[in-house]
C-alpha cells in the first residue's frame, strides 16, 4: 500500500512477481491530506490512511464484511471518501476478485497484528 500524491508512478515498472499494488493517487493525481500536528506543522497522514484504520477497527468495516476482496478497494474507498483515486493491480495469476483480504490481515489476528504482538 501506498498512500501519497502520485503514488500510482511508483508501481509502474514493477514486475516482480505475486506482488498486489495498492496506490491511493493516480500518476497525476495529489493525494489528501488530513489531521496536522500544530506544533511541528505537517500533515500526520492521507485521508486514506484515517479511513483504513477505521475501516479495521470500526462497525460497518472489515469485521464486518468478512469477505472483502481486494478487488472491493477502489469502490469500497472511493474518490468521495478518499478524495484521489484508489487503484489496486497485481503482478499475480489470481484475479483480484478472487482474493480476500483477509488472506493478508486474518480477522481472528487482526488485533495482535495492529497492536504489533505478532502472530503465531
């Protein structure tokens, strides 16, 4: 995943194998910026970020719908939530629509993986 301003580029000439590529910007697209620190003045995280995170922990997110797909990102965070478009491609044989997310952030683990304890 990556989550900044033109962060499509950055997967362009990528052709390692089984890789999937989430990039919250196209090419020639910013990515937005959201919750600044006062004090140092900069932007804490892209709007993408907070909505993921959200999107782990909160009601209505991945709990919820065990069976998002990978495929699912770009309506599921769209460019009226996100504000840039979310693009996700793969390197891969399996198609998109054919892979869970929660092959990548196990739901019965998900909490030890967030909060860094690890898994097993």
């Amino acid at each position: 995943m990556l989550d900044t301003c033109h962060a499509a580029s950055m997967f362009r000439r990528l052709d390692a194998p089984n890789i999937i590529m989430l990039s919250t910007a196209q090419v020639d697209e910013s990515a937005v910026s959201t919750d600044t620190d006062g004090e140092m003045n900069i932007f804490m995280s892209d709007k993408f970020s907070g909505l993921f995170g959200e999107f782990l922990h909160k009601p209505g997110g991945f709990r919820s719908n065990p069976n998002f797909r990978m495929s699912d990102f770009p309506r599921f965070f769209n460019f009226e939530k996100v504000l840039s478009h979310v693009e996700i491609t793969t390197t891969g044989s399996r198609a998109l629509q054919d892979i869970k997310f929660s092959e990548y952030f196990p739901l019965d683990n998900l909490k030890d993986i967030i909060y860094g304890k690890g898994i097993d």
